[in-house]
C-alpha cells in the first residue's frame, strides 16, 4: 500500500516538475513583433534577431554578457590600456564565448554608419547613447534601432540591459542579469557599512590650466546613480544643480560653497592635479576636498567601470567600492 502511494505520489511530482519547466519555458520564449517606445520614436522588431550590432558606449556587453557575440560594435576609445579597441572584461568574454571575431567601429567621428551598415545586422542596440535624431533615422535605414528611453547618456545600466536584451528577444534573461548584479552590488557593499549616507559628487574632469569652474555629472548621469547602488547619496545641491535632460553641469568656482554637503568628491585626474585642487583658494574650502575624501580616477578599467555596465561592474566593483570607502572614512 505504501509503495504504491509512494510511487502515485512521485508521478505526481513529476508532472508537476513537468509543468513548471514548460511555464518557464513560455516566459522566457520571446512574442513578436516586439515593439519598443524610446525618446526617438517607436522599434519594431518583426522576429528573432540573429545578427546583432551595438553602436555607442557599452551597448554590446548585453548580448555578450548574456552569450551572444555581436557582429560588430563600437571601437572602445577610453580606458583601453593595449590599444586592441577592447575593454578588458569585453575580450575576456570574447575569449569565452569564441566565435567569429565582431568588427569594431571607429567612432572617433561619430557613428560610422557605413561600418554599420556592412556588418549586415538584424537589430541595432543603443539604449545608451547620445544619438541624434538625424543619426537614428539613418541607422533605422540600416536595422531596426533600440535608442534610449529619455535623454541621452542618461540611461543606467538596468534600463540599458532591459531595453537592449527586449531589443534581441532575451527579456527574462536579461531580468535574470540585472538580478545577478545588483545580488552582487549588495554583498560587496554589505562589507563597507560606513558608506551609507555618505554623499557623493562626480566631478567630470580637472583642468589644472582652469579652476574658474567646477564642472560635474548631473543627477541624470550613470555614474552619479551608481552612487546610490553602492550606498551612497546624492547630494540635494548636486540634485537642484541638475538641469533636465542634461547628464552634466558646470558652476563657478566662486560658489563652490553650494557643495558644502559634499562628503566624497570622485574625479577623473592624476595625483598632481588633485593636488592642486587642494591649494586652491576657493575648490581648496570644499570640505570633502579639505579631508581629503576626493578620489582621482585614471584612464584604466577601474576610471572606466566608474560608468557601470553589464560585464565591468562585476570586474571592479570590489576595487571601485573600497576606493569610496577609503574617502568615506576621512569624511568622518
């Protein structure tokens, strides 16, 4: 009698396993046409796409991340330390993944849409990007364009991977991604508890030559919303000094007392142009300058991942995360 309530007991669980693979099964199965709404207009995409291209910055780690190489993408032009037009964690999963190697585009000039265009792709991707209009009609004469869902440069890294991974019918995985990601975001950060609450200010660049003006990444930008994935704040005079749409900003440095709750100052530059940010007369009264909570970043993959993507968060996160907790403790 137990046996065979046993094994009725088990056929059961079996057609229940059944069901649940078949229902995730439907999920992750792409419907089409998909039809994507973004700032530049309205994609659609009539079926699976097979040859993928990726223009602008980063657009390519979605489907690589997601193990599918592209047939070409753009050339990297920062932060590519041996000159191959590669990121680092970009031919570490071309290495992995093999296959025929992508054409690189040379966007030194902008879009090179003839490039584009003879790598023959089914879809182009784009959720990050600075597209203008007149580049995304000619683009969508090419392929059908995913572009970015508000304004440009203004889409982080969990926008770019959900639009990008709708754009190539791989939505569910691309949920999965971000999922992965942040689940590694929050045992990192876990480790530095003293981030939390600390305020962060991502100042674009430092110009010896010129400290008349504090220029700096807005509220709207990448790297300032990363801030709060790590545990950090946006300071309330960086959110107010963010105009709409804009993903940087500029101020004199005659009012530099606006930043006052400023606890962490990030910056591309080298040590002896920090250093002359601290004697100055006015960037020199900052407090987080004043501590010595500033952070310069190079042109290497961690100043690089500072913009996070879907394959550089995971290669720098821990280098990246104890920098800012470093500036965090003379904050205090």
């Amino acid at each position: 009698m137990r046996t065979k309530l046993y094994r009725r007991f088990s056929a059961v669980l079996l057609v229940l396993a059944a069901l649940i693979c078949a229902m995730a099964a439907a999920r992750a199965e792409q419907t089409y046409p998909i039809v994507i709404e973004h700032a530049l207009g309205t994609t659609v995409i009539e079926r699976k796409p097979e040859r993928i291209a990726a223009v602008s910055w980063a657009n390519h780690e979605v489907p690589l991340a997601l193990g599918v190489v592209p047939v070409g993408f753009a050339r990297a032009n920062f932060g590519d330390d041996d000159d191959d037009g590669l990121l680092p964690w970009v031919a570490e999963k071309l290495a992995e993944l093999g296959g025929q190697p992508p054409a690189l585009f040379d966007e030194g000039d902008g879009i090179d849409f003839e490039a584009v265009a003879a790598s023959r792709p089914d879809v182009i991707l784009a959720a990050y990007s600075g597209l203008s209009q007149a580049d995304y009609d000619t683009l969508s004469q090419i392929a059908p364009v995913v572009a970015y869902p508000q304004a440009p440069w203004a889409t982080d890294w969990r926008e770019m991977i959900r639009l990008n991974s709708m754009g190539i019918g791989m939505e569910t995985q691309g949920e999965e991604l971000i999922a992965r990601l942040e689940a590694e975001i929050s045992e990192t950060t876990a480790a530095y508890p003293k981030l939390a609450g600390k305020t962060a200010m991502f100042v674009t660049h430092i110009n010896p030559l010129d400290l008349s003006t504090i220029n700096f990444y807005t509220a709207n930008d990448t790297r300032v919303k990363f801030f709060e994935d790590l545990g950090l704040a946006s300071p309330i005079s960086v959110r107010e000094a963010s105009a709409s749409g804009l993903f940087s900003g500029s101020i004199s440095a005659e009012r530099v007392d606006l930043f006052d709750d400023v606890d962490i100052v990030v910056t591309y530059g080298d040590p002896a142009a920090i250093e002359q940010v601290k004697s100055n007369a006015l960037i020199g009264t900052l407090p987080a300058v004043r501590n010595g909570a500033v952070i310069g970043l190079g042109r290497d993959p961690v100043g690089t991942a500072a913009n996070p993507t879907p394959l550089s968060i995971s290669w720098v996160l821990k280098d990246y995360v104890r920098l800012l907790a470093e500036a965090a403790a003379k904050a205090e």
